[in-house]
C-alpha cells in the first residue's frame, strides 16, 4: 500500500514540476513583456533621454547667454510716480 501512495505522490511531484517548467515562460512574458516590448521599451526610453539632454543643454546655451550679456535680461521695476500711490 504505501508504494503505491509513494509512487502516486512521486507522479504528482513530476506533473507540478513539469506544468510549472511550462507556465514559467507565460508568467514572465506577462510581468516584464515579450522581448518586442522590452525592445520598444528601451528605444523609447532612449529617446525620451536624448530628448532630455537636448533640453538640458539649450537650456545651459540660455543660460550662458544671459550671464554673458551686458544688459540684464530683467527689466527693471517700475517707479511709482507719486499720483498713483494711495491717499490716506
């Protein structure tokens, strides 16, 4: 009797064993993509940095050019004439 319950519990090992080597590929494709994805996945993201470097360096170019010019970049405030401040 109990090679029997060792035989069958053997079987039952094999059988999760061998549907869990045939699932493994189908969960993995579904958390992470297939390999298409991935690839679609780092070209975008490759281009969203390129992207950001480019505005990272006009924006340094901006920022250069406002600190290289001899007249400041902020106009200057507006004096106040004397008939348009409050009475009290």
């Amino acid at each position: 009797m109990s090679g029997d319950t060792m035989m069958i519990t053997a079987a039952a090992a094999v059988g999760a064993t061998a549907g869990a080597w045939l699932i493994a590929p189908f969960v993995a494709m579904a958390r992470r993509g297939t390999l298409d994805d991935q690839a679609r996945a780092a070209v975008r993201a490759e281009a969203d940095r390129a992207d950001a470097l480019r505005r990272a360096r006009r924006r340094e170019a901006l920022v250069a050019a406002a600190a290289a010019a001899d007249d400041v970049a902020v106009p200057a405030q507006r004096r106040s004439s004397p008939e348009a401040l409050p009475v009290s």
